[in-house]
C-alpha cells in the first residue's frame, strides 16, 4: 500500500478541465421569479404591476422560445456563455479600456519588507520579477496547484491567460491573442518587455533553458535605465492603447502600412510574458493609506504601460510597486493568486537574493523603435490629451478600515463578505435616500471555463432592514431580526449564483440569442426598471471581494453617477479601494467610505447588543 502511495503522481494544474460540469441553464421559472425579486426595491407599486405583466408575457411567450433555443445551444457548449460573454462585456465594447475595464493596485510588499526607499527601484524590481517568472514556470510545467472549493476542483483555465497574451484591437471588435503554451504543448515565449521613459525594450528572460537570476535581471534593467536616462523621451507609442478601441485599430493600422517592421515590433510586445514598466513616479502614502499608489497604477504615464497587456508589472522610483490589467482574458482573481504568491516569498526571504550573484554572459536588451510619422504622432497626441482628461476624473480612495476585521465579524457568527456589503448598502442608502442597485461578483469557477455571475446584494430584505436602521422609533429587536434576513437572503442569492443558478447572465443569454435570430428586442430588456435595477451593466454600485489576503486592486464605476467599490477582508482591518467620478456632482467616495465606516460600527454594535 506505502509504495502504491509513493508512486502516486502530484496533481498538475490543468488535469481536471476534462471532467469539470458544463455550465448550466437555470430553469427560466426561477431565473424570472429572482429578476421580479431584485427590480422590487427599485419600483413604486405600479411599476411593478407593470413589469410583473411584461415578465408573465415573456415567460410564457418569446421568452419560452429563446429559452429552448439556449438549451439546444447548451447540448453543443460546455460553456454555452463564454464567447458571448467574452464579446459583450469586453471585446465589442468600445470606450477606452485603460481606464473604463482596466484593473489595478499597488503590490502588498511595502507592508513587510520592502517599504518605500529611493534607490531600490531596479534591485526590487529584478527580485519580484524572478519570483514573477517562478509563477510563470509553475503553470508552464503544470505545478500549480489546482485551486479548490472544499474538495471540488475549480476551472484553471483563466491561469493560462496571465502570460503571453494581449489584447488587439479591431475596428468593431477586439481581438484577444494568446501564445502562452505548457512545456508539453511546445515552445512559449519567453521574453520580457520593458518600458521606460516613452521607450520600449526587449531581453530573454531564459537564457540556456535557465530563467536569469535577480543580479542578471538587474544587470538588463540597469542597462536600460541608464540608456533611457541619456537620451530624451521617447515617441509614447504605447500610449495608443489608451484609445478608444476602433480608433486605436484604425492607427494600429496605419502604423503597420506605413512599415512592415513596424508590425513585428508590435508581435514581440504583444507575445511577450508580461510588461515591467519603470515609472519615475513616488506615489507612496501610508500603510492605511494606498491611495496615491492605486491611482498611479489606475492613471499613470500612458507612454509607460502597454494598456493591453494582460500584465504590466509597474515599478516605481521610491522604491513601491503596482499593477494594472487588461481585464478581458481573466478575472482579478488570477492576478491575486499571484500576487500573493510573489508576497508570500519575498516575505519568506525578507524581499533579498539569497543565491548566486554570478552573471553570466548575455546580450544586453534591444530597443524596439517604431517608424512613426506625422500622422502617428498625432494619434499619439491625440491619445495622451483624452486620457489624461479621463485620468483626472477619476477619483481613487484606498484607506484602510483598522477598527475590527474578520475575526470580530466571525466571533459573532456572521460572513465577513455579507456583513461588508450590507455595510455598503446602509452606508449608500444614508447618503442617497433610495436602495442603489449593486453588482457583486459571484465566482462560477465549478464550471467548465466558468468565470462570474452577477449576485445583486440589493434585496429586499436589505432595503427593509436600511429602512429600520436610519428610523429612530425601530426598536433594537426589529433591527437585529431584518439584519438576519437580510444576511440569510444575501448568503443564499451568494450559494445560487455560485452554482450556476444565477439569472443576470442567463437573461443576456435569452437577450442575446434573439438579437442572433433577429428578434426585436423583448420588452423584458425595454423595461425601465430592467436598467434601474442594474440590468444591462446599469449598476450604481460595482463592488468585489479581492480576498483575504494582503493583495488589493480597483476598478472604475460602471456608469457615470455610480462607485467602483473593491475591498480585501483582514483579520483586524477591512482595506477598501473606492473609486468615482469627479465630474459627477452626486457622488464622493470620501463621503461613501466615512458612512460605510459609521455603518461598519453601528453592524457590528447591533450583533454584539442583540447576540445575532
């Protein structure tokens, strides 16, 4: 028995995508009974008669039919929803991705062993980037882990998208590029590019089959800091990946007219494993204070960052570190699950180079210079004026919330994610009066290429207890009992969703085949309430947990009068990254975070007071 043990082979990351379950397609009964439930606190008496007649028509008519018609689709996909999604929600839109689907963040390392120090700006730069290409390596030899929910294998294949891959734009839709492969599928890029001062270079990062140790990446990061320091700036062609999406096509397209080259210098950006972009930034704050680090890594230098890269590494010259994402290829929990991994060993190594300081012979990395013209340079004019008009709307808080965390919420018996995003609706409904429609992301990773399903925290049982906690005759007992239904539908609105009984991406599934088919549009969608209430990507609030660990990210509002609200659970602290538009006079995410905190309390207050 020991020695048929020892042969057992370790698991590999991709070895259980063969078995996962096909995404399934909720019974439509169910999916519109949830919509009727989540419009409710969004309509006076009449518009809900009203809408309630519009649903009974389409379930019991059209809707019956594009039902059928995605159940036969389903027979044919293991994910019935991933193109669509993959489309609708990223690759046909057109606003400027860097800063309307982008995500990004500072790296946790300032916490521990790397706070802001001038002059470390490479040195840490070359250590974090070993540790990146380690990652890398893992999933290249298929030794990552298998991610799991209790014992159920989660979809891996969202890992395989973080290296080597880019986002093209298209005249009417993007495109996205792939060329990472696993050691057993063939060869995989394995270069770097790295951006300083409007320029672009390029260097191996294996050398012999080796990947470069952190004194031999320095010595190439070196080298080109340097360089860059002799000469002016660059001409910022990547700043074009800032534009809106048909107008960078079409100058993505003149660039390569006007010389072949210039389109195999964009190949080697778009192939390479990720973007390190040396910035000449110092945006550090404090430890309860990211704000200044997430803005930069949300609105920083154009000409620095590759925008649609799936990973720009950003290091910063006091020594602090970010990222910023093309969100299309994966999810935010890809960039997590790596980030924590690079923290947890620079922690375990105190942020040094414990081996050898030997550098052995290479050559030294090669600039990538476009052929521009006049017409390019305009574009590129053109690019940095509208982002940089775009960057200064954005408003990005990042504080931490150091009265209690996990641990207190736990000792109470309730979840941490649930109590915070009740938090965020009591703190919105103060502020505004009315229930605001909320999107949080719910993971369908159970799932053959599963990626998210829309959980809407804005019940009616959360707007009852709202209600209850800003009227002063509510009793103490009436106030703990509407908290523990509002948590009880909250926790299992969270469970359906995470089981593929959601019904956000099942009604575009149903919108969506009747736009294929050629079926005007259904009421249902036309519906005044169905965008009141968050439909069609109409949510007030877009809110995510990052996680429990030490990583954390940001992402803008959704439309223009609404917050991006991004928080990672601590033992003792909540970290939350808000983020609203300037140029709209209604919102203020300083004034969201002080009502969250007041909220955050009086909740915690109600537990403890009434033994929830």
């Amino acid at each position: 028995m020991a020695s048929l043990l020892s042969e057992a082979k370790p698991e590999t990351t991709f070895q259980y995508q063969s078995i996962l379950p096909p995404l399934p397609v909720p019974p439509l009964e169910s999916s519109i009974s949830k919509y009727l439930d989540a419009v409710r606190p969004f309509a006076s008496e009449d518009e809900f008669k009203a809408t309630l007649e519009i649903a009974r028509k389409f379930k019991d008519g059209v809707g019956k039919d594009l039902h059928q018609k995605l159940l036969e689709r389903a027979k044919t996909k293991r994910n019935w929803l991933e193109e669509w999604w993959l489309d609708t929600a990223y690759l046909e839109v057109r606003s400027p991705s860097q800063l309307s689907v982008n995500f990004g963040g500072p790296a946790p390392y300032l916490e521990h062993c790397w706070p802001p120090e001038e002059g470390t700006q490479l040195q840490r730069t070359s250590i974090s980037t070993w540790h990146t290409l380690q990652y890398w390596n893992l999933i290249h030899k298929e030794k990552l882990v298998t991610q799991k929910s209790g014992k159920t294998a989660l979809d891996m294949d969202q890992f395989r998208m973080l290296f080597c891959t880019c986002k093209v734009p298209g005249v009417d839709k993007d495109v996205i590029y792939n060329y990472f492969k696993t050691a057993r599928e063939g060869s995989c890029p394995s270069h770097l590019i790295v951006m300083c001062r409007g320029r672009i270079f390029t260097f191996n990062a294996v050398v012999d089959g080796q990947i470069l140790t952190p004194p031999e990446l320095l010595r190439q990061l070196r080298y080109i800091k340097e360089y860059c320091d002799d000469l002016p700036v660059g001409e910022g062609v990547a700043a074009l990946t800032t534009e809106e999406r048909t107008r960078w096509a079409k100058a993505r397209e003149h660039l390569i007219s006007i010389d072949p080259h210039n389109e195999a210098l964009l190949e080697t950006i778009q192939s390479s494993l990720f973007v390190i972009s040396l910035d000449d930034s110092k945006p550090y704050s404090s430890p309860d204070n990211y704000t200044n680090l997430t803005l930069e890594a949300l609105t920083g230098n154009p000409t620095n960052r590759w925008g649609d890269k799936s990973y720009n590494a950003l290091s910063f010259s006091d020594g602090t570190m970010g990222s910023t994402c093309d969100h299309a290829p994966y999810d935010a929990m890809v960039l997590v699950s790596m980030c924590w991994y690079v923290d947890q060993q620079l922690k375990a190594t105190d942020g040094k180079w414990q081996g050898s300081d030997v550098v052995r012979p290479m050559a030294f990395p090669e600039e990538l210079v476009f052929t521009v013209d006049q017409r390019v340079q305009s574009d590129i004019s053109h690019a940095k004026e509208q982002y940089y008009k775009s960057a200064q709307d954005l408003q990005v808080l990042c504080y931490a919330f150091t009265a209690f965390g996990k641990s207190a919420i736990r000792q109470r018996k309730l979840h941490p994610d649930t109590f915070i995003q009740l938090a965020m609706q009591l703190a919105y409904y103060r502020i505004y009066k009315k229930p605001g429609s909320c999107y949080e992301t719910a993971m369908t990773r159970k799932f053959y290429h599963g990626r998210t399903e829309t959980m809407r925290p804005c019940t009616t049982e959360a707007v009852s207890w709202c209600k209850m906690m800003t009227d002063p005759t509510s009793s103490t007992e009436e106030r703990r009992r509407a908290m523990k239904l509002a948590f009880d539908t909250h926790n299992r609105l969270m469970a359906e969703a995470q089981n593929g009984q959601g019904f956000d991406r099942h009604l575009l599934g149903l919108y969506l085949i009747a736009k294929e088919e050629g079926i005007p549009t259904p009421d249902l969608f036309m519906d005044p309430l169905y965008a009141r209430s968050g439909g069609g990507g109409n949510f007030v609030l877009s809110s995510s947990l990052v996680g429990y660990t030490t990583v954390l990210g940001a992402v803008a509002p959704m439309v223009p009068h609404g917050y991006g609200f991004f928080y990672r659970i601590g033992v003792d602290r909540i970290v939350v990254s808000l983020s609203a538009w300037k140029s709209n006079r209604q919102t203020d995410a300083v004034i969201l975070f002080n009502n969250f905190s007041s909220s955050m309390h009086e909740m915690l207050h109600l537990a403890t007071t009434s033994q929830l």
